[in-house]
C-alpha cells in the first residue's frame, strides 16, 4: 500500500493519466477528496486525497491486469491452444479437420446426424454405422481409412478417434495417470457418478471396494430376484399375445431391467427402488434435453456465455434436477441407514448389490485400518447401478429380438437349444453354461449394435499411443462400433448376422480381437456378467414360450442418444407357443 512518506514518487498517477484531474481542482476530484477526508479524520485533505487516488489506481490497475489476464485465457482456450494441439497432431502424419473457432465441428455433427436421422435403413441392413454417427463416418471416409486414427474438433477440444484395437487396448491398459476420465459435463454429472467418474487413488478403492459385489457366485444369488420380474412381465405379454396386439418391447423391456435393477440391488425395499427408478428416468430426460440444448447453443455463439450463466440459475429444469437429485438421495440414505441397523443386528448374509456393497465396505475399513465409502458414496454408487446397468441391458435385450425377428432360422436354432437344455423349466443358472448358440447370438448382436457405441478418455499427461505423442488437452474417443463394423479385422461379411463367427470364443471371432462391448482394461464393465446372466435368463424365458415377428409398422433406424438405441421403438408381434 503507498504510504504517506513513499507520497507519490513511485508512480504518479496523475502523471499517467489515469485518474484524470489533480488534487486542488475542481470538479469530480474535489467531491472524492472531501469524501476521503471524512474517512481520514484527523490527516490533512491532500494526505488523504491522495491516499483514495492510490486507492483508485491500483484498483484500476487490478481491474486491468484481471481483464487482461481473462483475455489471454480465452484467446488461449479459443485460439492458441487447438492451434498448437493442430499442429502437434498434424506434424505428426494425423490427419482431421481444421479447427473453427470455438464451435469446431459440432455445427457439422448436429447438421449430419439429423440428415441421417431423418430417414430410416434403406433396408433392414446392420450397416448402421454411417447413420448412427454420419459425421465419424464421413471423417473416417475422409481422413483416416488406412491408419484408423483420425481427429476432429468437440467445440476447442480435438478429439482423435481411435479405431484400432492395440492402440485402444493401449489406452484401456494405461495406469500411469498419463490418461484419465476427464471433466463432465455438468448436467451429465448429476447422474454420471460413482467409480465410473473417478480416476487413479479414488477409482481403485472404490472398484475394489464395489468388485465383490458382482462376483458370479454372489450373482446366482439373485436368480430368484431375476425370476420375480420375468413371471410380471411375462403376464403381461402372454396377455397381449392373446388379444394379437403388438407390444412395443423396447418400452416393456426398459421397465423390466428397471424392476431387476431395483429388486437385485435393494431386496426387500423394492418398491423405493422402483420410485428412484421412475425419478432417475425423469432426471435423464432433463439431463439428455440439456445436453442437446448444450450442441445447439454451441451452434449459435452469441449465446454462449447467457447459457453458461443460464446453467446455474433457478430456472425450472435446473430446480427440478436439483430436487430430483435430493429426492433420489432423501430414499437411498433412508435404505441405506435401515440396512445398516439390520447388518447390525444379525448375522444374515445379503443377497442384493447394496447389502454385499455394505459388508464389502465394513471389510474394507477392517482390513485396510482405514475408513471405507462414506454414506454419501454409498449412494452415488447406487444411483450408478441404474445409470449404467439398465438401459444398457435392455438395449441388449431388445436388439436381440429385433434381430432374432429378422432371422428366424436363428431364433428357431436358439429355441431347439433352450428347449434341449432346459425343457418348459424355469432356466437355472448351471445349465445356462451349456447355451452355446444363444451365447454365439448374444455376442454377435453386441458386436452390431453395441449399446455403448464408444467411450472417451483425456491425455493428462503426454503419452505415446501407436508411434504418436499425444499431448495433455486432447481428448481420445475410443470407437465401439467403428471397430465392430470394420471389414479389415471381420471380413468382407463384417455387415451380415453371422453368429457362428464366434464359435471357438471372443478371441477368435475377428483379426486383432476388435470386440470391446463391455470395455477393456482395468476399467473394463463391472456389471458384464450381471448382464449377460439377466440378458440369458430373460431370452431363454420368451424363447421358451414365444415366438415373435417385427411388426409391419417397425422402422428399423437405430440412433443415438446416449446409447444405441430404437428412434422409433420396436414393434414386435408376440405369438404364444
Ligand atoms: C449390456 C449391458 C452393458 C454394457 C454394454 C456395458 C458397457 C460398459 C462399458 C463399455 C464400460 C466401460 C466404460 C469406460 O471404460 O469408459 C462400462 C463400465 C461400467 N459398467 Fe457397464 N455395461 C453394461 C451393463 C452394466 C451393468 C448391468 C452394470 C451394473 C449394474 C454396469 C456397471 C458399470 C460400471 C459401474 C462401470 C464403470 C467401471 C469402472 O470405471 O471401473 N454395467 N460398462
């Protein structure tokens, strides 16, 4: 702070002219040093004149040097850095598009992805890869055919899409903190939670902590659970096929895997379960409306800024959220404190995901002399059960029969093999091992419609991936479906439905294993045999007693929003055997 005996000598800003007239002249100068004076009782007038215009300068000089510093920061976030990443990527024989600032490529992504959504699959081909995500599949055509790396611009962000198997098992393996998660998209955060945000120290005690859980003889645990949800739904079909009406499965189903997920993970407080059911499909409707507010606002950059003040008032999409959010954790909390009082006073062992996550926990504190989850984590990893493991299974579920719909021949071989394994028996867990062309079925609908279609990591670090350096700020989009559909590792026949190609296993199935539904690595999908048990149970079940058609009023136009998923539902005709 200047002081009276430093007076003005440093820096004289009336020298420089930054506050206008000198102390003893009249007009705006005059009324701020009475002012002062009043403040300074007892100094002398100029004294503390001068005093406020130090005052005034040096906030003036603050107020400068902080504009200054935010314009670097979004020149730097805007312009230099995506060139500089350009140009790192570039020097190194990749190849992508130009970036345009700000906006990058999402005015292009919007604009191709509803071209090709505004019309269905010429025919009923699994070629979806070119409608699905119409702007990689143009890029790949464009940049990168041959070396299957290509990049592309997420607003400032370049994006490279990663489309060869050793390179993406690289990436997956990768622990030395060079790769992480990255950040989240606000929105997204409200339900994108849990292990499956976490990245290094956090992520390992939570997966370790959460890996019992899910363990396969924990899992036939739950077969009754899986059963009680079958014979509803079950009902409710063979009651539709009675009266000949269609059922749209992909509605049935999503509330099937809902029930399966509330009754595996919460037993006997089902019924909460299904009301965080209901209200998590209310907050992933606002989160993906806003998500796609968020691609179009990015188009129309004026508005940019409104809309990220916008995000965090109390407007009604961002209260509801934020309630729903609250309800969801006001049920949980309540669950989880009733579980704990009862694990307190019995020795009874759980058989539902939040009872072998709360012991699993007591373990952890045991063993490792330090605290588990909090109660707070305890609830973002259950949230996350429904997030990650019920659309996606029904996604699963319901491309299996659209596809067995279209290929009778393999839904009858499929049939012929349940009836030989289990009869009209409820299915048991020992004989699904012997399901080997439903198995063969299951894996070759995961590889043509893979309801994650891709996931995406962000270089913290440098890090050389397949000969090329990638520095920090570039975000790696690993591609499920371009891999899947690639002719290069599958064969000229890469389109067609062809089940038997994985019947000596997944390793043989394709040149360089190039199957990755479930992920890879370390981080590779806890729930892949939760799924894959509820997804066989559920097929042998309908298999068992239907048989099923499309509806003449399918559409066949798989989209993403998400996930892979049905645009227009999927009409399916259910006849009882
Ligand atoms: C067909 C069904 C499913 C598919 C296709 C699927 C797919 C995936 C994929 C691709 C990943 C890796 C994401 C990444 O590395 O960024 C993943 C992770 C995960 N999945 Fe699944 N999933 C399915 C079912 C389930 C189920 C039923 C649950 C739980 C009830 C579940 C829970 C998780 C969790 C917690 C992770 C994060 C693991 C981690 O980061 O350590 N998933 N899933």
């Amino acid at each position: 702070m200047p002081s009276q005996s430093r007076g003005v000598s440093v820096v004289d800003p009336f020298k420089l002219g930054v506050l206008g007239n000198r102390p003893g002249r009249p007009g705006l100068w005059a009324g701020a040093a009475s002012g002062a004076a009043s403040i300074y009782p007892g100094r002398s007038l100029l004294t503390a004149a001068a005093h406020m215009a130090w005052l005034v300068f040096y906030g003036g000089l603050a107020a400068l040097l902080l504009a200054a510093a935010w314009t670097v920061r979004t020149l730097n976030w805007a312009l230099w850095q995506p060139r500089r990443l350009e140009r790192i990527l570039r020097s190194q024989g990749l190849k992508g598009s130009s970036y345009r600032p700000i906006r990058g490529d999402v005015k292009d992504i919007v604009k191709h992805n509803e071209e090709a959504w505004s019309k269905p699959m010429p025919s009923l081909s699994h070629a979806i890869f070119p409608r699905v995500t119409s702007f990689l599949s143009r890029a790949v055509e464009t940049h990168g055919k041959e070396n299957k790396v290509t990049f592309h611009w997420m607003g400032s962000v370049p994006r490279v899409l990663i489309a060869d198997p050793d390179q993406a098992r690289e990436i997956l393996a990768n622990k030395t903190g060079e790769i992480g998660r990255g950040k989240i998209n606000y929105m997204i955060g409200y339900l994108l939670r849990g292990v499956l945000s976490h990245d290094g120290e956090k992520w390992a005690k939570h997966r370790k902590i959460l890996n019992p859980a899910f363990h396969i003889e924990k899992l036939k645990r739950m077969l009754p659970a899986f059963s009680s949800c079958w014979d509803e739904l079950v009902d409710r079909w063979e009651k539709m096929a009675e009266t000949g009406k269609e059922v749209d499965i992909w509605v049935d189903l999503q509330s099937f895997t809902g029930d399966v997920i509330s009754r595996t993970a919460f037993g006997s407080n089902f019924e909460e379960g299904r009301k965080i059911f209901q209200l998590h499909d209310e907050q992933s409707l606002i989160v993906i409306g806003s998500l796609i507010m968020d691609l179009l606002i990015v188009n129309s950059l004026p508005f940019v800024y409104i809309y990220i003040i916008y995000r965090y008032l109390p407007t009604r999409t961002n209260t509801r959220v934020e309630a729903i959010d609250k309800e969801v954790r006001d049920i949980l909390l309540r669950i989880i404190r009733k579980r704990e009082e009862s694990m307190k006073s019995s020795d009874a062992k759980s058989d539902d995901l939040l009872g072998l996550l709360l012991e699993s926990n007591l373990q952890h504190g045991r063993e490792q002399g330090n605290a588990g989850l909090t109660t707070d984590e305890v609830v973002e990893e259950c949230k996350l059960f429904y997030l990650a493991g019920q659309e996606t299974t029904a996604l699963l579920l319901t491309w299996t029969m659209v596809v067995l719909s279209m290929h009778q021949d393999w839904q009858e071989r499929a049939r012929q093999e349940v009836l030989r394994v289990f009869g009209k028996e409820k299915p048991t867990y020992d004989g699904l091992s012997h399901l080997k062309t439903v198995t063969m079925i299951l894996y070759e609908v995961l590889r043509l419609y893979p309801p994650t279609l891709g996931f995406q990591r962000r270089v913290l670090k440098s890090v050389k991936i397949g000969g090329v350096v990638y520095p920090p700020g570039v975000m790696l989009l690993l591609s499920v479906i371009r891999m899947h559909h690639d002719p290069d590792y599958w064969g000229k026949d890469v389109e067609e439905f062809k089940p038997e190609r994985f019947a000596e296993g997944v390793y043989k199935a394709s040149k360089k294993n190039a199957f990755f539904p479930f992920g890879g690595g370390h981080r590779v999908c806890i729930g892949q045999n939760f799924s894959l048990l509820e997804v066989k149970l559920t097929l042998c079940s309908i298999l068992q007693r239907f048989s099923f058609e499309l509806s003449p009023a399918y559409i066949h136009a798989p989209h993403i929003v998400l996930a892979l998923k049905p645009q227009h539902g999927a009409p399916i005709r259910l006849r009882r055997l």
